[in-house]
C-alpha cells in the first residue's frame, strides 16, 4: 500500500522550509547573535519544525528540521556548525519529539518547550560529546540560550497555531 503525502502537507512543508531558509540568511532573526558568548547565536530556527510537526505530521517535521540543519550545516558558525553530528543530526528529532508531545498532551506551548529542548539538548550534547566545548560552558549556554528559545518559541508556536486553527488554512 503506497502512502502518499497529501497536497496540504506538501504545502505546509513548502512553506515552512522556505521560511526556515529565509530566517538561516536574514542577519538578526534566524540566529540572534549572542555578544556575551563569543560566536555563539540564539536561534528562531526551530520554530518552522514546530510548527510543520504540529501542523502536518512528524514526517514534515523531520523534512523541515533537515532543512533547519542543512542550513546550519551551510552557514556554519561557529565552526563546530560544519560538523553534521552537530548542525543536522539533532533537527531531525525536533519534529517526532514535538509531534508526540503535542499528540499526547494537546498543548501547542508543551509540544513548543519539548521541540526547543531536543534541539538545544541535541545540538549542546553533540557539541560536547564530540569535544568542541568544554562542559561548563554547554551548561552555561543551556541555561542562557535554552529558557530564552523555549519562552520565545512557546509565544510563537502558541499564537501562529492558534491563529492558522482559526483561519480556513488549517480546515480540513
């Protein structure tokens, strides 16, 4: 039995890539500079996984949270960022961590907080692990980078969705 992606998925992930290649090269809104932590960058970029997640499935999550990682992989910086372990790798569990979240509990902000965690909790691990950061400054970075992405994203996610729900786009 073949499974075919339905046209409003398509679009959906479409759009959503798209958007994540427009913030990955527009300075200041997919990855905020962080002047404090030399090289180091705050990222919106997540939030089109997110979404595409909520939105259309797991399957157009991790095909958006590719996107996201590609992008990453592309622009790499700081340097640890040419790494796919690094830059690729932990994007493609954004969309089935943020899925199944959402799934289970209903909640846009839940499933919001648990996509931005895998990413910042991927993406600090591999960048430990691999030993391109010492592990007081993961934590560190943790700490700053992670609530700040989380709050923001859970706002962003919450609003987007709730807004796409009440309009005919996201009708059946």
């Amino acid at each position: 039995m073949e499974k075919r992606i339905s046209t409003k998925k398509l679009a959906i992930a479409g759009m959503l890539s798209a958007l994540s290649v427009v913030l990955s090269v527009t300075p200041f809104l997919g990855y905020i500079p962080l002047p404090f932590l030399a090289g180091l960058s705050a990222t919106t970029m997540h939030i089109p996984v997110i979404i595409a997640a909520i939105l259309a499935g797991p399957e157009i999550g991790i095909f958006v949270g590719l996107i996201f990682g590609i992008t990453s992989f592309i622009r790499a910086t700081p340097a640890f960022m040419a790494d796919p372990f690094v830059s690729i790798l932990p994007r493609l569990f954004i969309g089935l961590t943020t899925y199944w979240t959402f799934r289970i509990t209903k909640s846009t902000v839940a499933a919001a907080i648990v996509g931005t965690a895998t990413n910042t909790i991927g993406v600090l691990s591999m960048v430990y692990l691999l030993g391109y950061l010492p592990f007081s400054v993961v934590i560190g970075v943790a700490a700053v980078n992670g609530t700040a992405e989380m709050v923001v994203s859970a706002i962003i996610v919450y609003t987007i969705v709730k807004l796409l729900n009440k309009s005919q786009i996201n009708k059946k």
